[in-house]
C-alpha cells in the first residue's frame, strides 16, 4: 500500500483519516470523536466529520485520558496494516495522560 502524499492538491475527510490512521477501530467511531469535540485541527475545535484535511495540518486528539499531538504527512486510498499507518503521521508529542 502506497501513502499519497502531495501537499497542493491531496486532502481527505478527517473521520477517514483517522480511521486510517488507526486512531480508531472503526470509521462511525472516528465520526462519533469528532462529533462530540474531542478534536482540533490546527488549534480549532472541528465537529463536521466530513471536514477536508490536508498535509501539514495538526491534529490534537483527545482519547478517554490520552492526548495524541499528530501532524498529517500522507493519506491513504485504503486502511492498511500498523506499519503502513504510521506513515500517515508524525507524533508531536508523547501521549499525555490526563
């Protein structure tokens, strides 16, 4: 599986890069996150699932009692494995616990 990573034209709805990215199991639960607040995109709370993200853009997450800090450095047409996940992002900053 190949990341597509071209920064002028390349962007994809959050809730499914966040299910590539395997930051959740499930795309209705990437859905449900944004939805209820519990991300931002660049400092700016986003609720609209549907919200077009491109490379370069910084995702701050809030999982149960961890913070994740991601920058989005690729996408992918498809979910794949762990390792082709980790592509996708650049972690900012080790998980914090609330």
């Amino acid at each position: 599986m190949v990341a597509r990573s071209d920064p002028t034209t390349e962007r994809q709805r959050l809730d499914k890069w966040l299910w590539h990215a395997r930051v959740v199991k499930a795309r209705t639960s990437a859905a449900e996150l944004v939805e209820s607040g519990h991300v931002r995109i660049n400092g700016t709370r986003e609720k609209s699932p549907g919200h077009a993200i491109k490379i370069g853009d910084v995702i701050t997450i809030a999982l149960d009692r961890t913070v994740r800090v991601l920058k989005v450095t690729a996408f992918n047409e498809r979910r794949g494995d762990a390792a082709s996940a980790r592509v996708l992002y650049e972690e900012l900053c080790e998980a914090k616990r609330n």
